[in-house]
C-alpha cells in the first residue's frame, strides 16, 4: 500500500518535473505570444512533463504498460473550461472521512468551497486539504466519467490570482493513479461533487488506463 503521500499529493519527482516544464513555459511565454498562447504552451508543458514522470523509473504504470506507453490522452485544449471563482474557506475546517476505492478512508481536511460557473450554469466544488502535506484538491465526476474519462472521477487543483479570484482549469483535469496501477489508493469524489454537465477537457481513458 502506498504511503500517504504518494496517494494524495503530487509525486516529489513530478513536482521537479513540473518546475522544469514552468521553465519551459515561461520561455515560451517570452516574446509576443498572447495570453492564450502562453496558457496553451503552459499546458502543454505540464502534459509533457506527466509523460516524462510515466515512463521513468517513478512511475505508478505496471511495467507492461510502461514498455508500451508513449503520452496520455487527452481532450483538445479549450480555454472555455479555464474558469474563474471564489474560494470560500470554511470558518469550521473539520476531518471528514473520504471513502477510497479499496473501501477504507482518507481523513482528509473539509477547507473550503469553490463557486464559479460554467455558460450559463452556476456550479460549486468542495476543496479538500490534506493533513500531512497542506496540499488542496478536489475531486470531481462529471458527465464523461465511464465514457471518454475514466470512471471514478478525476482530480483537479485551484491556482490563485493576483485580484484573489481562483482559477480552476479542466484542461488539466488528471486520473488519479488508480486508474493506472490497481495497487493505488485513491479517493473517491464526495456525492457534492457531481456535476451534472459534462467537462470535455483534461485527461481522457487512453492506453496508460486499464480497459
């Protein structure tokens, strides 16, 4: 079983990875791309360095599917699905006990709420803020989970702007290890966090992902 750690926040080998892609990204932000080019570029590094971190010595891929691995799947980049919110910090963070996919639990802090909406549909999510590490997250089902996203939902991060607005991406919407290796734990996203439209962005089920 994994430890803690490795089943709720990011890989310490995939956060190194993931500075080298800011690098890169910020290289290629230089110069006279828009906006939106530099956050296609941003993203696009973060994918690249989630392909580095799977096919190296570090990765939750059982090693048949390594040997065969190339890069992930992923929806087209739609800047649509990068939506700004509020964060609302709860004034009473609790424990709270989130079921994992084995059947045991997460104890996992209840932090805050995200409120945003997508067109013309106003939706919120539970952030989630792990005891041992202050990582945040939220998980999430949609529409497109056992269809073209892997079934068990998948797992987002919040980025906070200079104005104090948040900004949640699906573009960069990710599996969590279980959909890769069985072996992992992983928490299930909490029956508040389901919504009811479809997220056609972020990763897809793809030859990484058990069929």
């Amino acid at each position: 079983m994994p430890v803690e750690d490795e089943r709720f926040a990011m890989p310490v080998s995939l956060c190194k990875s993931l500075i080298c892609a800011i690098v890169c990204y910020l290289c290629l932000s230089l110069g006279s791309a828009s906006a939106d080019e530099s956050i296609h570029a941003q993203i696009e590094a973060l994918r690249a360095a989630k392909d580095s971190l799977l096919k190296s010595e570090d990765s939750p891929l059982l090693p048949a599917q390594r040997i065969r691995f190339e890069q992930l799947a992923y929806y087209p980049i739609d800047l649509r699905y990068r939506l700004r919110g509020e964060l609302h910090i709860y004034g009473r963070q609790r424990i709270v006990e989130i079921p994992n996919t084995d059947g045991t639990i997460t104890e996992l802090e209840r932090f805050g709420r995200f409120v945003a909406a997508f067109g013309a549909q106003d939706f919120w999510l539970e952030v989630y803020r792990s005891p041992q590490t202050g990582e945040t997250e939220i998980f999430f089902k949609d529409q497109t989970n056992g269809h073209t996203t892997y079934g068990g939902g998948r797992y987002a991060r919040l980025t906070r702007e200079d104005d104090g607005m948040y900004v949640i991406d699906f573009n960069n919407a990710y599996n969590p290890y279980c959909a890769y290796n069985p072996i992992y734990i992983c928490p299930l996203p909490p029956r508040q966090n389901y919504l009811e439209f479809a997220i056609e962005a972020g990763e897809l089920m793809g030859d990484a992902a058990p069929p």
